[in-house]
C-alpha cells in the first residue's frame, strides 16, 4: 500500500510539472480564461470566444466585437484579456465585481460592440509597502488568488508585494553568521513588517515562530507562479541597507548608523543602516538578490527605501551631504546589480514630498537628485505614490514638476486613496477622474511609464478603485458625473432620480473633500482633548452629507433587492450614525466636566446598533481579520501570538503617536474595544485612569476571541430606521 501512494504521489507530481509547464511556455490565455470562470462563471462564458496575440513591442490593448453571435475578445496579454472581458460586462451587460460582491448578468441576445482599447501605460501598479500590514498580513493563498483574479479583471499588471522578504533575509542573515537571538531580535511581528522593512523599527512585537518563515516561501511561491503565468511584473524587495544591531559583533569596524523614526517605540526598536560606502552594504544586498532568485527565480523590479519619513543620516556639510546621498543610491543599485544586471531599483517616492524638517523640505531637487546621480536611467523607477496629496492637502506642486519630471528616471503617477485601512467614505472624485491626465498629456513628464494606487489598506471605499482602475485604461479626463451614473447601473441595477441628488450632495461633502486621516471621535481614545486632534474628530461632517445619506436611502423602493445596494446603504448609515456619536460623546464631556451627572447608555445603544449592522457586512468584520491570523499558527500559543500581533496593528499599534492609527469601523471592534474603553474609562474615578485604560488595552490584545452578536435580520430596515430617528431629532432641534 505505502508502494502504491508512492506511485501515485509520483504520477501527480509528474503530471503537475507537466502542466507548469505548459502554462509557463504558454500565451497565458488559459489561466486568464480560469479568472473569468471563477468570476464570471462558466455559463456566461459560453457567450465569449478568446484570443491573445502577444506584441511585446506595444502597450496592453484588447479589441471587443460581436461576431457570430458572440463576444470575441482579442488582446496581447492576459491581463488584457481580462480587463477586455470586464469591460463588457460592466459596460453592455452593466455588471461589476469588486470587493464586497459582484453583480454578474450576461443576456442571451448580446449587445453589440466593436472597440479597441489601449493602456497609455505600460505598468498599472497597485499596492503600497503598508498595505501587507493593514490588510494583506495574514492572509492565505485562498485569500491572494481572489486578489490577484481582481488585479487581473481590473487590468493591474505590476502589484507591490512582499515576496517572502523576511524569509530570504533570514537565511542571508544566517549566512552571514548572525546568532538565531540577534535575528529575533530584528525582526519584528508580522503585521509590523512594512515598516521592518523600511527600516522604521527592528523587533516590534516579535519574535516570529521559526514556522512562519518557511509558510511565507510556500505562499510566495504560489502567487510568483500565478502572476508569472499571467505575465505580471510583480515588485518585491531588495536589501536596503538595514541590519541587525548584531552585526557590529561580526563587523566591529563596519559603519553603522542608528535611525529614528516618530513612532514613538522604545529606542531599542530603532532601526540601524549601514554606511553607503561600506562594502558590507552591497556585500549583503547582493547576496540577498541571489538567495531570493535561487528560490524564486528571476525577478525584473526591486524595491529598496533607505529613509522613508526619516532623516538621512548625513554630514553638516552640504556638498559632502550630497556625496553620501550619491552613495547611498549607488550602494542600493550597485548591489541589485551585482547578481542581477538587468533588474531595475524602485523607491517610493512618498518621502520626497511628505518629510519635512525645521518647516522645511528635508529632498529638495538637489538632494533628491545626488540620491539618483550614479543610477542609469533606465535601471531605477520612482514610484510618485501621493498625487492627491499634493494636489488636495499640502497644496504643492505635484512631484514630477518639482523634482524635474524625476530626472529622465522611469516613474509612475500614482495616488494613496486611504491611510490605515479607515473606512470612512473620503477623497476627491473629481480629482481623481481628471488630475491625472495633467501628468499624461506634461510636456516634460519624460519616462513617464506607468499609473496606479497605492493604498495603505483596502476593501474600502470601492468606488475610488473602481474609479482609478478606468483611468489606467484612458487617455482623457473623465466626466465624472456620467461615470457615476454608470457605475450605479453597474453595481446597483439602476439610477433613480434620489441616486443623483445623493451623489450630488456626496460630492459636494464626503466626496468632494480630502481628509488625511478621516477618524470619528469614538475611535480615539476617551480623553476630554486629546493632544493634537480637534474635538470634532476629522470625519467628514456636514449638512450635505446627511441629506445625501438620506437621498440614498430614499432609493430602497428600486434597489432594495441589490446586495451590493444594502451593503454600501449600511456603511453610509453606519457613518452618519457615528457622527451622531461624536456629538453626543462631545455634550456628554462637557456636561462632566461641569460636575453634571451624566451617563453614556444611549451612545452605547447607538454603537452597539452600528456594530450590527456592520456584521453582515463581508468586509467591516474583526472576526474576519483575527480568523486570518490565527491560521498561521501550529500551536495554541502560536495563534494566540498572531492575534495579538493582528490585534494590535489596529489598535495600539505602537508607541502613542501612532495609537489609534488605523481607525477601523468594524462589526467586533466597535463592540469589543472602542464601547469598553470608553466606558471603563469614565468609571474610573482613580488618578491612574489613562494607565489602568492603557493596561486594559493591553489586556484586550493579547485575550484571544471576538464576542458574538447576533446580525439584525433586515439590516437595511433597521438602516432607515435608525437615520429617520436622528433626522427627526434634528428637525426637532431646529
């Protein structure tokens, strides 16, 4: 018997290889046909006939036509293939597929269309180093295939991904003869890695069980194999310079500089680099390159940021200043190189604009162009991450003007359409339809390739991403308004008149506004005036905005029957409902501090509904997210690390300038966290209350479980309900 299960595991493993085979040396089109299956479905696919014509030599494009009674779709990549298909759907067939649910309906009798597409970019990117810490941490191959299926139909060609960085840099560190202690020492949990990797923080909440590692290359390799076959450029990580603080034992003269970030850990989680002229430097970065291709194979585009939103340590003087910047980009290119000549570097360029000093800009042009003087044009790309940033919040010259259109260095235009993971309905739609032709149609944008978003965490706000996904595929501004009414027939099924005048109002408030960090009053913790945020707290508030929650949801007589309709409903609600707890969370202080009696069980009942309603929602869900984490683990003890890990990301996170940072509104969190903190906080009458609450926090994190609650069974009713009571009370008031 154990001789047959030999055999037959040996016949399968032949036959596997076999068919990678065939689908390496393939055009892709079967595994772009297998994305459409599964979302599509296979019955609707029966109406399609499928074509790639590989050209390498020319941008992703795909041509639609209606021939023989059926779709006949022809591109020269597979994405393009599945973005061509999704373009039928969502605009003659009037369907979408996004994050919460799709809406697919194929007719029999197809509509006709005859069309020809083509990307004025080579690379849509997708991806922000942080988002593999607020939403992409833990989760599983089940979970990655549907994401990339959805960068596929959405025409993403070059996602950001972590590419078992840590696993690879564990072996290198080993290599190198660091002890097992000075390499748990470094690193930090795994929902912190981003900013273990920016060189942000060394150990923050580790150290990691030694299994994880080896899953991480076992999950990488599934998702390398699967964006290879679909002819993705995937970006993963290089060596940037950071080291373990062991490696002075091993180096004693090896340079090495200590780095601060304003996160607010201890210093013994400070990050340490080393010196640009240190031939350690490109020693350990090339060594990195050739351990990550022995496992992986070859890869086209490395990533290394040496200072994100930190200052680089550098001399007084200027012109030696500049020499070191040279350097440190010489280092950081020449050690990609040194194992793999045709690799390009890519750095964000999110610090460029972002860090200041003093008042002013640390990278002005000169600095910014000494970092990037001794790299060829062709062999670095500047990820321009946040368009709307500049546009919108600093109110500065775009990036790619300031900075010269990056020197003749490859970049890509690109925007952060949220901080954190929040969830608050924010940004700038117009914007987002129109500021980036600007940079297309710029006379001096010179190695302009490519468009995307880099948002720190996602399954949030949908509109935008499906928004920003066209403007990859188009070549002039978009009129935002007649999108609109589309996207509403798409996701929802029709337009009513009440749909407009919500929209209307949406983008004259939630949607016509840019908050950097939109956060309800609940979220932080229950201090009168907490340091550094108004009182209001920095969601979107306004008239406007509560007519067109309303307005929307006068549209439940037409849509009440659209899944994706009650969902997005709930979240409105949900945020107009938390508004109404900030001002009551507001008069209830005010009424404390002047000695009245007061309590907080009718905010509570509102939070406690809002959490309800949140648990049908496929998304907005804590349980969700603790379930992801807890899956990494072998042993009890294990699960319960990864967790706490998890649950501290979204909370505490680390030190107090970065608490709270994540704002989810979460079924499971409002009920379990932000309800118990504030009310065990006004109970306490001791004069170590912010301690005893701090404590509490800490408590929470590391006690495993989520509360059940029971989900209302028409959450849409309870929805209208809950808005047409505190609309009265505003009528009432007035």
């Amino acid at each position: 018997m154990k001789f047959l299960f030999l055999l037959l595991s040996s016949l399968v493993l032949s036959c596997n290889q076999q068919s990678n085979s065939k689908n390496n040396s393939d055009d892709g089109k079967q595994a772009a046909i297998a994305i459409l299956n599964r979302n599509v479905g296979a019955e609707n696919l029966k109406h399609f006939k499928f074509e790639i014509n590989p050209d390498t030599s020319k941008l992703d494009r795909y041509t639609l036509k209606k021939e023989d009674g059926k779709i006949t779709v022809t591109a020269n990549t597979p994405i393009a293939l599945c973005r061509g298909t999704y373009d039928y759907i969502k605009t003659k067939c009037n369907g979408i597929i996004s994050w919460s649910g799709s809406k697919i309906n194929v007719p029999e009798t197809l509509p006709a269309v005859d069309k020809e597409v083509e990307t004025p970019y080579q690379f849509r990117y997708y991806f922000n180093v942080v988002t593999h810490g607020y939403t992409t941490a833990y989760w599983d191959w089940e979970r990655w295939e549907k994401e990339i299926d959805w960068m596929a139909i959405h025409g993403i060609n070059m996602p950001l991904i972590g590419g078992a960085h840590e696993a690879i840099l564990y072996k290198v560190f080993e290599k190198l003869g660091l002890t097992e202690a000075e390499i748990n020492h470094y690193f930090s949990g795994p929902a912190h890695f981003p900013w273990n990797r920016m060189g942000n923080l060394n150990g923050w909440d580790g150290p990691v069980p030694q299994s994880y590692f080896q899953k991480q290359i076992e999950l990488t390799h599934l998702m390398m194999d699967r964006m290879r076959t679909l002819k993705m450029t995937p970006i993963v990580h290089a060596f940037a310079g950071f080291v373990p603080k062991g490696i002075k034992r091993l180096h004693p003269d090896a340079e090495v500089r200590e780095l601060g970030w304003g996160g607010g850990l201890p210093l013994e989680n400070n990050g340490f680099i080393l010196s640009p002229n240190s031939e350690l430097f490109t020693e350990i970065g090339t060594l990195y390159i050739q351990e990550w291709e022995k496992e992986f194979g070859k890869s086209n585009y490395y990533l290394a940021d040496s200072f994100n939103e930190m200052d680089a340590p550098l001399s007084d003087d200027n012109e030696e200043a500049l020499k070191e910047l040279a350097g440190y980009g010489a280092s950081a290119y020449q050690s990609i190189k040194a194992a793999n000549p045709e690799a390009t570097w890519v750095m964000q360029g999110w610090t460029f604009p972002y860090h200041r000093k003093d008042g002013k800009r640390f990278w002005t042009p000169e600095r910014l162009g000494a970092l990037v003087s001794k790299v060829p044009d062709d062999k670095l790309l500047i990820l321009d991450l946040a368009n709307e940033y500049n546009h919108l919040f600093w109110k500065i010259q775009p990036s790619w003007k300031m900075f010269d259109g990056f020197f003749g260095k490859k970049w890509i235009y690109s925007f952060i359409p949220n901080m954190g993971g929040k969830v608050p309905l924010n940004g700038n739609l117009e914007t987002y339809a129109t500021i980036p032709f600007d940079a297309l149609d710029y006379d001096n944008k010179k190695n302009l390739v490519g468009f995307g978003f880099a948002p720190e965490g996602i399954e949030n706000n949908e509109i935008i991403y499906e928004l920003l996904s066209d403007v990859a595929w188009k070549t002039k501004k978009i009129d935002i308004d007649q999108w609109i009414e589309d996207y509403s027939i798409q996701r929802y099924g029709a337009f009513p008149k009440n749909m407009k005048r919500a929209f209307d109002l949406l983008n004259k408030s939630a949607f016509g506004t840019f908050t950097d960090h939109p956060m309800h009053r609940y979220q932080f913790r229950p201090y009168s005036k907490p340091e550094g945020v108004e009182d209001h707290a920095t969601v979107h508030e306004s008239s406007e905005f509560r007519e067109a929650v309303g307005a929307f949801l006068n549209c439940t007589p037409q849509l009440e029957e659209s899944k994706l309709y009650t969902m997005d409903a709930i979240e409105m609600v949900v945020q107009y409902l938390g508004l109404e707890v900030d001002r009551q969370l507001l008069n209830f202080i005010a009424a404390k501090e002047k000695g009245e009696v007061v309590n907080l069980d009718e905010t509570m009942e509102t939070l406690t509904a809002m959490d309800r309603l949140l648990a049908t929602h496929p998304n907005h869900n804590l349980k969700k997210w603790v379930d992801f984490a807890r899956k990494w683990g072998d042993t009890p003890e294990e699960k319960l690390y990864y967790e706490s890990n998890a649950k501290r990301l979204i909370t505490t996170w680390g030190g107090d300038p970065v608490n709270d940072y994540s704002g989810r509104v979460w079924s499971g969190l409002i009920r379990d966290y932000y309800i118990p903190r504030w009310v065990n906080y006004h109970k306490d009458e001791s004069e170590n209350k912010k301690q005893n609450m701090r404590l509490w926090e800490e408590q929470w994190i590391m006690t495993s479980g989520v509360s059940k609650i029971e989900p209302y069974d028409n959450p849409l009713h309870i929805a209208q309900e809950m808005y047409a009571k505190f609309e009265k009370l505003h009528q009432d008031i007035k």
